[in-house]
C-alpha cells in the first residue's frame, strides 16, 4: 500500500469513528431526554412521574394491562419461610421500614401467616416453581416466565385487595443482587408491579442492579397509598386523583424535603 493510499484509508477511519462518536452522542441524548436520567436523590416533574406512575401501576410484565386499582389494607405480615442470611434480613428490614413509612400500612416481620401476610422464600431457582405451586395449588397459568427471572412476587387478591402472596429470591445471586430483589419485589408487590425504564436510577428498572429506591420510585408509592386512591377504583379515577396528589407530594419534597413523603397514617402511630 503506498502513502497516498494508506493516509486516504487513514482519512477515511478518522471520518468513520467521527461519525459513529456523533452518532452515540445524540443517541445517549434522546436517551437522556426520553428516560430523564438523573441522580437517585433527583425528582423528575410531575408530568414524567405521574406518566410512569400509570405504566408501572396498571401495566403488567406478563399480562395485559389492569383497568381498575389493586393494593393492599391497612397491614401486612411479613413471613420468612425459608433460612435468610444476616445480611439479606437486614435488607428486609430497611426496605419494610420504608414500606411503612410511604405506605402507612404496618407491615412487620411475624412468625405466623394467613389472611393479608406474604411468605419469603430464598431458595434455589430450581424451586421456584414448586413454591408457586405449593402456594397458590389452582393456579392454571404457565409457570414458564419463572425460568428467566432471579426473583418474583405473586399475590392472590380478593375485590382488588391482596390478601395473601409470596415472594421468591433464588439464593444463587451475590449480595448486591439478592439486595436488589427483596427490594424490587417487596416495592413491586405492594402495587407498582411492571418493570420499567422510565426515570432511572430506579427499582423497577431493568438496566442496572439497584439497591435504593429512588425519591421518584417513593413519590409513585406514596401516591399510591393516599387515601383517596382505593382498591377496586377505575383507572381513570385512580389517575385524575394520582396526577393531583403527585403534583402536590413533588411541590412538597422540594419545599421540605423527602420527610414530605410520609404518610399521614405513620406519623399518627406512637
């Protein structure tokens, strides 16, 4: 090859790598745009949340979407059926003191189910399936969607209240992922149940392992349980009162912080 030929093959290689540079560049730019990449402490608008409060709410991973409000009643018995380690109940009990304190249920660890309690499993992932089975024994559809994922929730409502459900966590994960998972599941199962990237970081998103709910994840889950938004309600209704208590809680969080988000129902109990 002689050097005009080879500082034009250059030339050309320079032109190339340009191109493809400016093209990430703008990409990571509609990505930022459309996904509002931000810090975990950073609250997005209330168009934007209020937008992924109806995806994550009403939509479903494996179904079609939901027409009416699902959540649970003013408790909720948290039982670990299987051996945790130290570290994982831990974990538990950080994220159940957040459940608390943005849902005003009292949701505890107890020794014994039943009515409105979630069993935990950390079991191998080969178990999955038969623990869905054993919990749930009519359940008809295919377990098949148990093969890819590390962990799941599944809750059997009663007039679109859930009052029992179980939550799996394959203990084949490492720290930082079986973290996420009694997170992801314990904030999903409580009603904001589809996995999604809008406004990352988040819990429910699928592009990274998060181990923190973000400020707009608990504003979703604050809006959520306010009082006027009840198990049963259209979706429709759900999201005229959402769109408002939204509003208010993100004007709230910047005036005063995120102690804003503490439900009414926990700041009344001793």
């Amino acid at each position: 090859m002689n050097m005009s030929r080879l500082f034009s093959y250059l030339r050309y290689l320079a032109l190339a790598a340009f191109i493809i540079a400016a093209g990430l560049g703008l990409l990571m730019l509609w990505v930022i745009d459309r996904y509002g990449f931000q810090p975990q402490d950073r609250v997005a608008t209330p168009a934007a949340i209020t937008e992924k409060f109806e995806e994550i709410v009403f939509g479903n991973d494996f179904g079609p979407d939901s027409r009416s409000v699902y959540k649970w009643g003013a408790s909720i018995k948290i039982v670990i059926a299987t051996p945790f380690p130290d570290r994982l109940h831990r974990d538990l009990s950080d994220i159940l003191f957040q459940a608390r304190r943005l849902t005003g249920i009292d949701i505890r660890i107890a020794k014994k189910g039943g009515r409105n309690s979630i069993q935990v499993h950390y079991a191998p992932h080969a178990q999955f399936g038969l623990i869905l089975q054993r919990f749930y024994p009519s359940r008809t559809k295919s377990l098949d969607w148990l093969r890819s994922v590390e962990c799941f929730f599944s809750g059997i409502p009663r007039s679109h209240e859930y009052r029992r459900a179980v939550i799996g966590i394959s203990n084949e994960l490492g720290e930082k992922e079986s973290k996420s998972c009694i997170f992801e599941e314990i904030y999903q199962g409580l009603g904001p149940g589809k996995n999604s990237n809008a406004l990352p970081p988040s819990i429910s998103s699928t592009w990274d392992t998060q181990t923190e709910l973000s400020l707009n994840d608990k504003i979703i889950l604050r809006a959520l349980y306010d009082d006027r938004i009840t198990p049963g309600m259209s979706r429709a209704q759900a999201m005229a009162i959402a769109r408002e208590v939204i509003a208010r809680l993100v004007a709230a969080v910047k005036e005063r912080g995120e102690d804003a988000l503490t439900h009414p129902r926990y700041r009344a109990r001793p």
